[in-house]
C-alpha cells in the first residue's frame, strides 16, 4: 500500500461514504384539551397587539407642510446649522413650528 494511500485513509477520504442522516419524524401537535375552548389561533390573536408605525408616508398633512417648509429653509439658508441647534431667526420659527406639530392625525 502506498503511502499516499494509507494518508488518504487516514483522513477518511478514501473510506466508504456515511450515509446521509435522516430528518427527525415530524412532530404531532398536542390536541387540545376536551374542555379547552381557546384555539390557537384565538390565542395568537389577543397575545398580539396592532402594530402601528408612524412615518411620514403615514404622518398628517400639517406635519409633511412643517417639515417640508423647515427643511427647505435650511438647505437654502446660510445662517441655519442645524446640527449645533444655531438658526437664523426665521429657522428658529419654522424649527419651533415643526417641533409643536403633532406627527399623528387627531380625530
């Protein structure tokens, strides 16, 4: 035998190949309880409240006019730096503006 050969071996590139392992059995659910009125989907549905995200596809129309008309003057405004909370006095009242408008559509 060679000495390539006994290497191989050695490693198991060479043995017989392992058979593949077999998938576990699938699992049966429980059946409920004979007194048990709840259904699993009965309790998915109470454990999960609605989920709501606001975002400004969804915000009111005040809100996207705040926004727009606050944004629109820092991109033009020389005086405006927004990242050190520095404003002309005209972006200091569109800032506050758009601060106090509520994102969410009252009723």
């Amino acid at each position: 035998m060679s000495v390539i050969r006994q290497l191989a071996e050695s490693l198991e590139l060479l043995s017989e190949p392992k058979p593949a392992p077999q998938p576990p059995a699938p699992v049966t659910p429980a059946q409920p309880a004979a007194n048990d009125s709840t259904t699993p989907e009965d309790e998915q549905q109470d454990s999960t409240p609605p989920r709501h995200t606001l975002t400004a596809a969804t915000a009111s129309p005040e809100w996207r006019q705040a926004r727009d008309l606050y944004i629109n003057h820092l991109m033009g405004c020389r005086a405006c730096h927004a990242s050190t909370s520095r404003y002309c006095a005209t972006g200091a009242d569109l800032r506050q503006q758009y601060t106090i408008t509520p994102m969410e559509r009252t009723p």
